[in-house]
C-alpha cells in the first residue's frame, strides 16, 4: 500500500512539472487541427452574443475570415473554436498560450507588448464616457465629484485614475470598478453610476443595444487614442507575420471595407462613419 | 517552462504595497462588521427556530432555507443590481448615491444575511441538545420565556457551538473575497488590480493568498482566547458521548 | 419599478438551460474527483508515516483558509505555467474546484474513517487483512455510509460553488443568465430566476439528506 502510494505521487508529480514542448502557433494549429480564438462577449459590435447567443461581431468575422486563409496556408481543414474572454483575462490567456490570438476590441498599448504582441491596427478610437441625456454632462470635467464606471484592468480604467492624479478632474471623480462593460452599463442603466468609461465605439455600442437607447449619448472629446489590434503570443514571429499579411490580404480585397459596412455603416448594428483618418491609417498599413 | 518572468517585489513596490494594505483594511473591516450583524442576527432567527410559537418557527425555518441554499455570489448581485429598485426612487438614489461606499455596505446587507443563516442552524442544533430540564427549571424559578432565552438558553448554547462558530467565522472573512464582484475594492479585487496593471499575476494572487491564511490564523487565535474565557468550568463535557 | 416581465426567461429558457446543465457538469466532476482524492488526503491524515501526514495536513489548511475565488485565479494563472502547455478555461476551473473541495471531503472522510471503533481494524488485522485491504473492505465501506449527511451537505454547497466559475468566464448558469441580462436589461426577473431555481435543487438535496439520515437512525 504504501508502495502504491508514493508510486502514485510520484506520478502525479511528474505529470505536472514534464515541461510541454511548445514551437509556435502554426505548429500547434497544425498539430491540433484547431484555430482557438477568443471573443469579447459584450464588446458591441466587435463580439457579442445574437438573440440566438451565437458569436457575432466585427471582430468574430474578421477572425472568420482569418481561419479560412489558415486553412488556405496550411493546406487542410481547420476547426474555429471561438471561446468568451473579458478585459481581464484576453492578455493571460494568450500570454499562456491558451488561446492562438484574441480577436476582439484589444488596445494596442506599449505596455501590454511586453507581455503579448498585437497585429496592426484594425479600428481607430478612444476612451469616452457614456451618460444619460437628461444629466447633461458636457465633458470629462464634469466629472468630477461624480460616480464613474469603469471595467477592471482596462486601458479606460488606467486614464480615469490617470485624470484623477493629475489633477485633471477636480475634485476627483469617484471610480467604481466591475469586471466588465455588461455590469457597468446594469449599473449606468440603474442610476448606481453617473457615467460608464470605455472605448468609444463599444459605448455606442452598449447604446444601440439599450433598451431605450435615446436616453444616453456620448459625453465629450476622447480622453486617450485608442488603437484596436488583434492580440498574438509574444515572440511568434511566424504566426504574427501570418496574421498581418492576411488582415493586409482581407483590407486590400475589399473584405474589410464589406465587413465594415456590415457592422459600422448605416444599416449596420452601431452606425460609425470611417474618419478619414482610420481610411488613410488602413491604407498606410497595407505594406505591398 | 512557458515564458512567466518571476518579479516578487511588485508586492511591495509602490503603488502596488499600498493598494494591497487598503485591501486588506476593506476586508478586515467587511469581515468585522458583518460577522457580529451576522452573529446577532443569526442567534435571533436560530431562537425563533425553536420557540414554542409557530409564526416564529416558521420565519426562522424560511429564512433560514432560503438563505442558506441560494449561492452567496448570486445573492449579492440580487443585492446589488435587484433589490434597490423594489425600494421608492428617492431612497434608492440616496442608496447608490449619497452612502459613501455604497457597495460596501451593501455587501455588508447582503453577506451579513447569508452568514447569520448559517448560524441561525447552528444556535438551533445547539439549543436543540440543551435538555428541557434546564428550561423547565428556570422557568419554575419564576423566570419568564424571554428572560429564560436570555439568561441561560442563549448563552449555553452560544458556547456549546463554539467550534463551529470559529468555524463560520472564518467562512465568513473568506466571503468577503466575493465582493470584489461588485466593486468593493478588497484583497481579492487589489490583487487582480495588481495583476493587470503588472501581469505578474502569480505573486499577486500568492501575496493575496498569504494575507487569508494570516487572517485565517488569527481569527482562530482570537476565538481560542474567546472561548476560553467564556468557558464555564464543568460546563461542557469533552468526552466521547452526551 | 414596471410590470415584471417573466418572458424574458420563458424567451431565453434554452440558453439558461444549457447554463444549468454545465453547472450540473462543474458540480458532478468537482464532487466525485473532491471525493477521490479527498478520501487519498483523509487517510494520509491518519498516516503515522511523517511524510505523508505533514503535506496532507499542510494542504488541508491552507485551501480551508482560502477563498474559492481567489484558488480560482490561482490555478487559472499558475496550471499552464506548471504544465508547460495551454490549458481550456472548463478544465482550469474543474482543477481549481477538485482541489479545493478535496480538503473539505478529506476532514470529512477523516471524521468519518476515525467514527469506526478501532476494533474494526484490529478484527481486520487479526483476520490476516493487511492495510490496504482492510480499508478497501472494512473501514471505508462503513465510514462512507456514516459520512452519506456530511458529504451529502458538502455536495450542495459544491453546486453553489460552482456559480464561483462565473469570474473565469465560464458559461455556467450565474453567467448565462448574466449574458441574457446585458441583452434583455431583466437584472430582477433572470437573477430572481437564478435564484429560485439554485433555492429547488439545494433544497431538494438537503432535504434528501435529512431524510436519508433520519432513515440511518432507525435502521441502526
């Protein structure tokens, strides 16, 4: 018995620290037949469930788009596993290798390169608040004294504590802090906030999808520049390279401009006309 | 290996030290407050458990159930997100609003009821092993029902539950780590702060970790010494069988 | 407040189903594997060999001072980092969750192994059982049924735990009904919902607990 026993121990501890050989995200891709993606589940219109709570989004299709140029390059059929992620655990669980890539509404910060790497650019905006029309907020100054929601851990987060150190908001505002943007707009919806702060394309998102969306609107100028990527494991080159040159593939085909419309335009889920600023950007990025 | 680069001293790094110091002070504070609600609650509805009058019985036995077998995590978001709008509008307001750290003492409500559940059972099941000789003896002193449940029922039994008091005192504190889920900026909420501002995600949970085990010792340090001075020499028998 | 709209759930009922039934799924894996290996850590809490006894006890008495929540991102940061590969989010959870309750089943199986009079074992021994034996055959058959109330308690309150996984994002019932209610805007009907559907199984449960200890009683 006792014999058993440390020979089961033993085991059980072998199993845990046989260190997994890792290669990259094509290799693993390949060998496992399966594309893991991970999608936002409240992030509108980027990836947010439909009325049949299937995954749908700008970004769901753009990762779509992206399996099936996989399954091109890797010359056999490929599953697309989309799996739900939040702003707290997208970096971890590709810094982990649990996910290939994250396609959802991602800022691409310096920060943040040191632990993940991102693709290029894929949408242009920045942090705004969202309040209701009757309060009749004007800009960030507003403010202060106020109640502000915001998701734990993200970039919006960071630039309202930013704006209450500096001094920018004075007196502070008062930061609540939910784990993430369906909370908060329950919480903007019940009068427990006076405003929720994210990236300014997902509150007209939130918005759209309210179930009166009159009574909000976007409150001021954007607080921070936002640039939405799709995150990749760190040091994968190959895989990296991989997804740039198809994004770049699907913006030069006309693909993105379609989805774009699809999701953006005016008979799309958030209507967003492209500034000229996000054409010339996507433009640009197109290397030959 | 995966690629994870070890940095310890984010724990006490500024700013990093001083939010966890904060969140340890919210969830010494949160756990505090809401066993002694809890406590004194809880010793009400176990009473009503096992009084002679049916309508209290019956409050005790509902509460207690409903209470006890609805998850915590999903009470506090009934708490939270539901229940401030069955209350008038002005009211509610004030809640969300004018309370300073209004999601703390909603917690507060919301933990302080599930807890004192649990030891409302607990006060019952000792109140129910206290023979009825005892009861029948103070009252032929002369005492009346209430004073016979204040003076030597209650107090019995408090002690005769000792052990699983500790026990629920400690579940409490650990509940505490639930509120980070509706904004109260505890430990559990400070060390996944730390996390995504650090992605050094192992030390801050370890740290956070290391905190509940050193809340854990004391409260069963602390209630060692309750116990003892409470105890009544003779009182309760230790030994194998009633 | 408004007229409460109950449709809503009649609407979404699939999706909040599907919820349900992977909470059933969490709660089933975390209790039977809490159970096996609660039952390996319960004995090595009886050990006399030191080696076994001090890391039993130690494990016992760190993941009973822990939260839930917080052994939830542990294993959720610390499992692939130790295993060198990736792990899934349903799989991360359900270690966290046979862990964790395995120290809760292990004191429970301890209280359980050391209700049976020693005379049982020295019965066993002087029979020609060697140790082994005389658990798989004697001891743990009777201690278990001794245990059935406690371990039936314990199985509610691991169902409840399960509504924990809501924090990794897992779809279990908490977290499906939460989905419905970004969309549907419903927070009191759907969490009352949850609420009451959570309060018919545990009840049930612990219901069948009392009777079944009640029916122990007499049969003894």
């Amino acid at each position: 018995m006792k014999r058993l026993l440390y020979v089961v121990v033993a085991g059980i501890l072998l199993l845990c620290f046989t260190p997994g050989i890792y290669a990259g995200a094509l290799e693993d891709i390949e060998k496992k037949g399966e594309f893991i993606v991970g999608v936002r589940d409240g992030a509108i219109p980027f990836g947010f469930f439909d009325a049949n709570n299937q995954h749908v989004g700008f970004s769901v299709d753009m990762a779509k788009e992206l399996h099936k140029g996989l399954e091109a390059k890797l010359g056999k059929p490929i599953k697309l596993t989309l799996k739900t992620i939040n702003p707290k655990t997208r970096i971890p669980l590709v810094a982990n290798r649990t996910l290939n890539m994250v396609a959802g509404s991602s800022t691409h910060t310096i920060a943040r390169e040191e632990t993940v790497d991102f693709s290029i650019t894929v949408f242009l905006t920045g942090t705004q608040l969202l309040a209701k029309k009757e309060k009749g907020f004007k800009s960030y100054k507003d403010m202060s004294g106020k109640r502000v929601g915001a998701a734990q851990g993200s970039t919006n987060e960071k630039a309202i504590r930013d704006l209450n150190t500096k001094g920018k908001i004075d007196p502070p505002a008062e930061i609540v802090v939910y784990q993430e943007h369906t909370q908060g707009m329950l919480a903007l919806q019940k009068d427990i906030i006076d405003a929720y702060c994210t990236d300014g394309i997902l509150l007209a998102g939130l918005k759209a999808k309210a179930p009166n969306p009159d009574e909000y609107e976007l409150v001021g100028e954007l607080i921070t520049y936002d640039p939405y990527a799709y995150i990749v494991p760190e040091d994968d080159s190959n895989f990296r390279d991989f997804v740039n040159i198809e994004l770049i593939n699907i913006i030069k085909d006309g693909r993105y401009y379609k989805l774009y419309e699809k999701w953006f335009g005016p008979g799309g889920v958030v209507p967003y006309p492209m500034t000229q600023e996000a054409e010339t950007l996507m433009k640009l990025q197109a290397w030959p | 290996m995966l690629s994870y680069n070890f940095n310890w001293s984010i724990i006490w790094t500024e700013p990093y030290g001083q939010w966890m110091l904060q969140g340890i002070w919210v969830t010494v504070r949160l756990g505090f407050i809401c066993w002694f609600i809890a406590l004194a609650l809880g010793i009400i509805i176990g009473t009503f458990r096992v009084t002679p009058f049916r309508p209290l019985r019956i409050f005790g036995a509902v509460y207690t159930e409903v209470f006890r077998d609805i998850p915590l995590l999903v009470q506090l978001f009934f708490w939270y997100f539901a229940a401030p709008s069955i209350l008038p509008k002005s009211i509610e307001m004030w809640l969300y609003r004018g309370l300073p750290d209004s999601e703390f003492w909603i917690v507060v409500v919301g933990l302080s009821i599930y807890t004192s559940s649990r030891i409302a059972e607990h006060i019952r099941a000792g109140m129910q092993s206290i023979s009825q000789d005892q009861y029948y003896a103070a009252l032929s002193t002369g005492f009346t029902h209430f004073q016979t449940y204040r003076f030597i029922i209650i107090p019995y039994a408090v002690r005769i539950v000792m052990p699983p008091l500790t026990a629920e005192c400690l579940t409490v504190f650990k509940n505490t780590a639930l509120a980070m889920t509706v904004g109260v900026l505890e430990t559990t909420f400070m060390s996944q702060q730390i996390e995504a501002y650090t992605f050094q995600g192992i030390e801050a949970t370890t740290a956070a970790s290391l905190v509940y085990m050193g809340i854990t010792l004391a409260v069963v340090f602390l209630m060692g010494l309750v116990e003892k001075r409470l105890a009544v020499p003779g009182l309760i028998t230790r030994s194998g069988g009633r | 407040m408004g007229g409460l709209d109950w449709v809503v759930i009649q609407k979404n009922l699939p999706f909040l189903m599907q919820g349900l039934l992977t909470t059933f799924q969490l709660a089933l894996v975390a209790i039977s594997g809490g159970l096996l290996l609660g039952i390996l850590v319960g004995m090595a809490r009886l050990s006399s060999i030191r080696v076994i006894y001090y890391p039993a006890t130690a494990f016992v008495n760190i993941m009973r001072s822990l939260p839930l929540i917080l052994v939830i991102f542990w294993f959720y940061f610390l499992v692939p980092v130790i295993a060198g590969r990736p792990m899934g989010d349903f799989f991360s959870a359900c270690v966290a969750f046979v862990v964790f309750e395995a120290a809760y089943f292990a004191e429970i199986v301890r209280a359980g192994i050391q209700s049976i009079s020693s005379g049982q074992v020295q019965a066993a021994y002087s029979t020609g059982f060697n140790y082994g034996e005389t658990m798989r055959y004697i001891i743990i058959p009777q201690a278990l049924r001794n245990m059935v109330p406690s371990l039936l308690t314990q199985a509610v309150v691991v169902f409840q735990d399960t509504s924990l996984a809501y924090v990794i994002g897992l779809k279990e019932f908490l977290r499906s009904a939460s989905i419905v209610d970004a969309r549907e805007m419903r927070s009191l009907e759907l969490y009352a919902f949850v609420g009451i559907v959570y309060f018919l199984v545990c009840f049930a449960m612990s219901k069948l607990s009392k009777r079944l200890e009640a029916k122990r009683g007499h049969a003894q």
